[in-house]
C-alpha cells in the first residue's frame, strides 16, 4: 500500500479513483446513470442535488453529450442544489448559472423540475427557510426526519469546506434545520446550503475531487479534522470519485455497479 493510500484510509465510503478529470467524470456520469435508473425504477422519479465548482462542471458537459444526453431518463430528474452564493441567477458566479449552461439547457429536464436555491434574496434567513419548507413538501423523510435526496454531489474544497460549510463558522452547528445561510472566506461571502443533517438523510452522497491541491484537504478529512468529514449518511453510501493527482495514488477497478448494484 502506498503512503498516499494509507494516507486516505480514514476516508468513510467507496473510494473510486480514475487518472485523469475527464475518466473520473465518465465514471461519476455511470454513477448518476445507475442511481437515476435504481430510483426511477422504485420511485418513479430521481431527485438530485448539484454542486458548483470544476469537478461538477466537467461532469455535467459529460452528461449533455452522447451517449448519457440519450441514455438517462432525464424526464425523472428532480433537480435541486447543495448550495449557492448570493448572486442573481444570470452570474458567472452562480452554481445554478453554471449548471444550467453546461447540463440543464442541453438536457430535456422539465425547467419545472428545477428548483434553484434563491440566495440572491435581500434576507438570506427568510431565502433558507423558504427552500427548507420546498424541501419538506418534495422530499420523503429519512433519517433525523430530514428531507431524503436520492443523491447529493459534493466537492471539496482545499481548507477542507464542503457545500458552503466552512470552518468555524455558524453554519457547521445547524443541527434542527435542512438549509442554512453559509459564510465563505473568499467571495462571494454570502451563500445558502444544505446543513449536515439533510447532507447526512441523503441515500447516495458523491464527492467529486480532483487535483494535487486537494490532496492534502483529503488526507486532513480522513483525519477528521474538515467540515467534509462530518459528512456520514446515517443510511446511505458515501462515494469518494478521486482523479489520481487528488488521490495521490493511480486508479482502482472500484466501478458505479459496485457501489449501487441493480437488480
């Protein structure tokens, strides 16, 4: 074992580990294909909540090429987002811009389907509350009595935040709510997100993490030292999609049909 894997051997859940960004992404594209197909087929539709940043952008222009634009059952798809920063919706800034350009316009997902995070309100109090309750009329309950994703993705960030979680700060202590304001270190400063017990109700919980800059923010979470450790689904799995910089290490055999086999 190298000393990069014994370095993640902290780490909760699956670790599944491509060379390069875009392997990694055709391998979180299988991933959502499968868990689109397991879910759809038990509850008739796929609910899922979209991160920001590099990683999830180049998975989602995967997913608005062939073979998955053909292949998913996009009309399944429920689309909401683990978190948001406090810019209109048209802002290069903005997760939902950045998904819709990439995945959402070049899909056929109902835009009524979409629910973006609206953290460009004047009370970012009140803008949580309201996707709270959206979430507790949309979603079954799972553990906690939170509302139950079908999947979260997740990045990770290189002081080791996640979502808009950030170290010390109000947001990792929410325990009795499932949308909190966040605070950032960089801007924008202002975000909405998903708390840990909605993060941790969810049935699969991806995390997509590439690069060598965030080797040492994933070595510290298998430590548990980051707010991304904290992330445990209580009765889910937890899925670790490397690139080799990220891991340290080269890739594994790990596939999407070992983490969620189908009938």
């Amino acid at each position: 074992m190298s000393t990069a894997e014994t370095d993640l051997r902290g780490l909760a859940g699956r670790m599944i580990v491509r060379e390069t960004p875009q392997a990694l992404a055709e391998a979180a594209a299988e991933l959502l294909s499968l868990a689109t197909e397991s879910s759809a087929a038990a509850r008739g539709a796929f609910t899922i909540a979209l991160s920001g940043g590099t990683s999830p952008r180049l998975l989602y222009e995967t997913l608005a090429r062939p073979p998955w634009r053909e292949s998913i059952p996009w009309e399944t798809w429920r689309v909401y987002f683990s978190d948001e920063r406090a810019s209109p919706p048209d802002d290069a800034a903005s997760n939902y811009h950045m998904a819709r350009k990439t995945l959402l316009d070049r899909v056929p997902i109902d835009p009524e389907h979409v629910h973006r995070m609206p953290a460009d309100s004047p009370d970012l109090d009140a803008a949580a509350r309201t996707y709270d309750a959206l979430l507790e009329h949309d979603l079954p309950r799972g553990p906690g009595n939170a509302p139950r994703f079908d999947c979260v993705l997740l990045g990770l960030g290189e002081n080791g935040h996640t979502a808009s979680l950030f170290p010390s700060t109000p947001a990792l202590a929410v325990a009795d709510r499932w949308v909190t304001r966040g605070q950032a270190d960089y801007a924008p400063f202002d975000r909405l997100t998903l708390t840990f017990p909605t993060l941790n109700a969810a049935a699969l919980v991806v995390f997509l993490v590439t690069g060598a800059s965030k080797h040492t923010a994933l070595r510290a979470t298998a430590e548990g030292t980051t707010p991304a450790s904290r992330v445990h689904p209580a009765d889910g799995v937890l899925v670790w999609l490397l690139d080799s910089p990220a891991a340290g290490t080269t890739a594994n055999q790990v596939s999407g049909r070992d983490v969620i086999p189908l009938p």
